[in-house]
C-alpha cells in the first residue's frame, strides 16, 4: 500500500473514530430525527381537526364502480291492509329494487294473500312489479286466483289493487272461472263479490250447470 492511501486510511479512522466529531453528530441525528418523524406524524394526524373537525376529499366518479342493482333481496315478504282494515301479504322468491328513489319493487314467483269476506285468498304469478305507495301489484304472464270459497280464475296480465281488491287487464285476456271460459280485449275482476266485467270482443263460454 503507498504511502498516500496509507494516510488516506489513516484519517478516515480518526474521523470516524469513537468520540470524534462525526460521532457525536450520529449520535445526536439518532435522538433528534426520530423525534421530528414523531412530531411530523402528529401534525398530519391533528391538522383536518383545527379546521372545524371537517375534512375534504376529491372522489373522481369515473373511477367509481356503480351497482346495476340497488337491492336484491331473496324470499321477500311485504304486508298491509286493504281499504277494510282487513291484511294482505305479498311474498316472492326474490326482490329487485334498482333505487331507493323508486318504489317499484321487481318480484319474481310471487304469491299474494288476501282476506275476503268469504274467507282468505290467494293470487299466483310467474313475475310482476310492485308499487310500494299504491300498494298496486302489476303482474305479466299467467294469473292464477282462487279463493276458501271454490271461486277460481284464472288469466294473464294484469294489475291487481291490493286495497280495494279489484283486477284489472294491461291488455286482451283470456281465462276461465267456474261458469266457463271468456276472451276480451280487456278486463274487470272485483274479486270480492266475484264479478267479471268484459270489454270489446267480448267472448264467453258458458258451462252448463256451473252459473248461479
């Protein structure tokens, strides 16, 4: 080794040698920078509170994933009361409502109970739509209604008034009841006294021995 690295050598030892000026600057930096992270760290935490406990945040909406669906529900159960008093309950095998700004309710294999004078009730369908504020139940595809006194009906959609327990045809209906079968371009059921209004091209087959 030369005689200048051996006196390069020779100084960097005693510049790092125990008790030297770096060392005690090390061992200061090692307490003091600690300390400032500490202080740091604090004053990030505290400073949203000393602005009225409020804090901001900027959300860019493209970046945010939005539900197709808002509420999916399986084995739905809604009840009420009819303009009597008397309760209906509403069930289905699943509930879809895309926002709670809407009161449309989406059923799918949906059954519903009424209570009629003659005793309880009950209307089957395959799907519908439900309006939680007119308690209204506008059902598609095949209707089936029947009731503890033998009255069945049977036809296909239609909307139902849960309240006054009147039915009515969203277009030409087809069906049956105990005194025949009947076609029209539209329909009115009151369920409650067992009545059937026909509309335009009224067609009705009546089975004898069945009419009161």
């Amino acid at each position: 080794m030369s005689d200048v690295a051996q006196r390069m050598r020779t100084a960097r030892q005693v510049w790092a040698a125990p008790g030297s000026h770096h060392d005690r600057a090390i061992g200061i930096l090692s307490v003091v920078l600690p300390m400032a992270i500490g202080v740091l760290a604090a004053f990030l935490v505290l400073a949203p509170m000393t602005r009225n406990g409020d804090a901001s945040f900027l959300l860019a909406k493209n970046n945010v994933e939005v539900a197709q669906q808002r509420l999916k529900i399986l084995r739905a159960d809604y009840r009420g009361q009819d303009s009597k008093g008397r309760p209906f309950q509403l069930t289905a095998g699943s509930a879809i409502q895309k926002s709670s700004a809407q009161p449309i309710v989406k059923l799918n294999n949906l059954a519903a109970q009424i209570e009629l004078t003659d005793g309880p009730a009950q209307i089957i369908a395959g799907q519908g739509h439900y309006n939680m504020n007119t308690e209204q139940v506008t059902l598609d595809g095949p209707i089936d209604f029947h009731d503890a006194d033998g009255y069945k009906l049977n036809t296909r959609d239609a909307t139902i008034d849960l309240k006054t327990r009147q039915l009515q045809s969203t277009g030409p209906v087809a069906g049956s009841a105990p005194q025949g079968t009947f076609s029209a371009d539209h329909m009115t059921a009151d369920l409650e006294s067992h009545t059937v209004k026909l509309d335009g091209n009224a067609r009705l087959r009546i089975v004898p021995g069945k009419t009161k």
